[in-house]
C-alpha cells in the first residue's frame, strides 16, 4: 500500500485528489479487472470508494484469508477434474501474469482457458472458465474493517462454525432465483438486504467477472464452476494436514455430484426462444451498455485521479489510516 498523505494532494467535496507525479506513476497499470467490475456498474454506492481505492494502489487489504488460500490449494484439483469432464486441457495463469495489457481499460486473468495440446484456445468451441469455491457453513471470522481481511477463528486446524444449517441443495433454490434474475436483467433491483441478497450479489459479480473475460477474449460462451467447500476442507499453507485435505477434497468432488453445480454464460444477440436451465443469457446491446458505463467510470475517476464521493464510513477509515501513518 502507498503512502496515503504522499500520494494524494487534497480532500475535498467528499472526495480524494491524487497527486498529479503519483497518478502518472501508477496510471499505466490500473485497470478494471473482473473482480471490480460488478463494483463500478451496480448502483451500491459503497462499493464505489474502496473500489477506487484498490485500482489507484491506495487499497487496505495486505494480508490473504483462508478463503483465498483454501480457493487457491485447490484450484489445480478443480482444473483437472474439469479437464476430464470437458475433454480439453486448461491453460491457467500465476498472479503476476496480466493477458489483456493491450486494452486501456480493463485487465486481468481468467482461472481457466481451454486449449488443445498445442496451447491453443479452443475458442468458442470450448467455455471461458471462472472458477469459484463457496463454504457450506456459517464461519466464525472477525473482518477488520480497515483492511477488509477476514481472521478466521481456528481450532486444531479447523474453522469455528457459527451456524451448521446449510446444504448443498439449499444454494440450487439462491442459483435458481440468480438465473432468472439475470435472465430479467433484474441484478440493480432493490431487494431486502438478507443473506438471499448477498449471496446472489455474489453470484452477480461473478457473473460480470466472467463476461468481462469473455469479452476481452471475444467468446461468447463462459462457465462459472462453484464447488461447495466443507468445514473440514478449509486448508491454509502452512497446514500440516493440507495435503491430507486436499485428498479428501479430491475425492469428495469426484464422488459427490452435489459438491459441484455448473451456470452456463452465453452473449447472445437476442433472447433465443427456448431457454436451457442454469444458463444465463446476455445479450451484446446490454452488455455494450455494462461496458460504456465502466469506461466512463475509468476516464472520471481513474484518468482524473479523483475518488468517487466518500461515504461516512469511507471517510472515518481514511482518517483511522492517516492517523495509523502518522504513528508509524
């Protein structure tokens, strides 16, 4: 994380101003990537400041969680087993590597891109893979506020569980109201703010982040893959039962058909007539619309250097931050 007080030149309006010398600096390499996307283009206004603040190089969050690292030990496990099922190899990516440089905008990487054995993509033939693990139970965690990590409460190499009260088929009723949703266009809806409404805000912003892929690779078929993690199966590096987990993780997703649920992605040019289950369809017209909507973004705040307005509590964790710096 940069200095704060060296990298900005003033607050004002409810807003931050970047220095014109640190904007320059970090200007080549801040785009929208997919994990952002859905921030910059849904109306909740929260998630616009720490949005800014993370492609600016201003963001909190330094450390990982065991969210990440149980996603992480287990992504090769999931690649192969989605090699086996769809018949192709998967071409996957180190957090370093950047594919779409090229655009002034946006960037990132996709978790897997099919090839043949010659590496080449088996575009469209083959769906843009995003690849998401999800927790069963309730976690006991505490989220520090000013850095957004998530310290999970552990016990002999285990999560705490808050609350044991979930299932696999319980997340096939929240998939189901995703797909009509987005089939309706219905992601900006104002709903009441339950844990159905966070949980499919999360299955939106996977949503985007796989069409943003889709589009910088000019496919127009993606796959978001969720495999359900148990409490047993959480695993960090430093584990010394992590490669006791991951067997048991392997085998329970060859096993277990449920551990798995598969929503298909399509651009389309129109609505077709007959809709399959578990697939979202969006059509280019209103995707182009997603995409104007994020660019402008990017040219008013990213090119600019100026934050979107603050909220009460944006503005009470960039002073607890000034004053941290201040300490140091």
């Amino acid at each position: 994380m940069s200095n704060f007080k060296n990298a900005t030149s003033k607050v004002a309006d409810k807003k931050i101003f970047l220095k014109e010398e640190y904007l320059t600096k970090i200007l080549p390499k801040a785009r929208i990537t997919g994990t952002n996307f859905f921030n910059i283009i849904s109306n909740e206004q929260e998630n616009k400041f720490p949005t800014w603040l993370n492609l600016v190089k201003l963001n909190f969050s330094s450390t990982t969680n065991v969210y990440v690292e149980t996603g992480t030990i287990y992504e090769d496990i999931i690649v192969n087993f989605l090699s086996q099922k769809n018949q192709c190899l998967y071409k996957t990516y180190q957090l370093s590597d950047k594919c779409f440089e090229s655009n002034p905008y946006f960037d990132g990487r996709p978790d897997a891109e099919p090839t043949d054995n010659q590496g080449n993509f088996l575009y469209p033939q083959k769906q843009l893979v995003e690849i998401k693990t999800w927790g069963i139970d309730k976690i006991v965690n505490n989220e520090d506020e000013l850095t957004g990590d998530n310290r999970v409460f552990m016990m002999n190499n285990k999560p705490v569980i808050e609350r044991k009260d979930k299932s696999f088929q319980n997340f096939q009723k929240v998939i189901n109201e995703f797909v009509d949703d987005a089939n309706a266009n219905a992601f900006l809806k104002k709903e009441k703010r339950d844990g159905l409404f966070f949980t499919k805000q999360k299955l939106f912003k996977y949503l985007f982040q796989v069409l943003l892929y889709m589009y910088l690779r000019k496919t127009n078929k993606g796959l978001i893959f969720i495999v359900f993690v148990e409490t047993d199966e959480y695993t960090f590096e430093k584990d010394e039962l992590k490669n006791v987990k991951r067997e048991t993780f392997a085998k329970n997703l060859y096993e277990n058909p449920d551990k798995s649920f598969s929503i298909n992605v399509e651009l389309v040019e129109r609505f077709p007539n007959g809709m399959r289950d578990n697939t979202v369809y969006i059509t280019r017209d209103t995707y182009d619309e997603y995409l104007t909507i994020a660019i402008n973004w990017y040219k008013e705040h990213i090119e600019k250097g100026v934050s979107p307005v603050m909220t009460i509590q944006d503005r009470m964790l960039i002073e607890d931050l000034i004053k941290k710096e201040e300490e140091q």
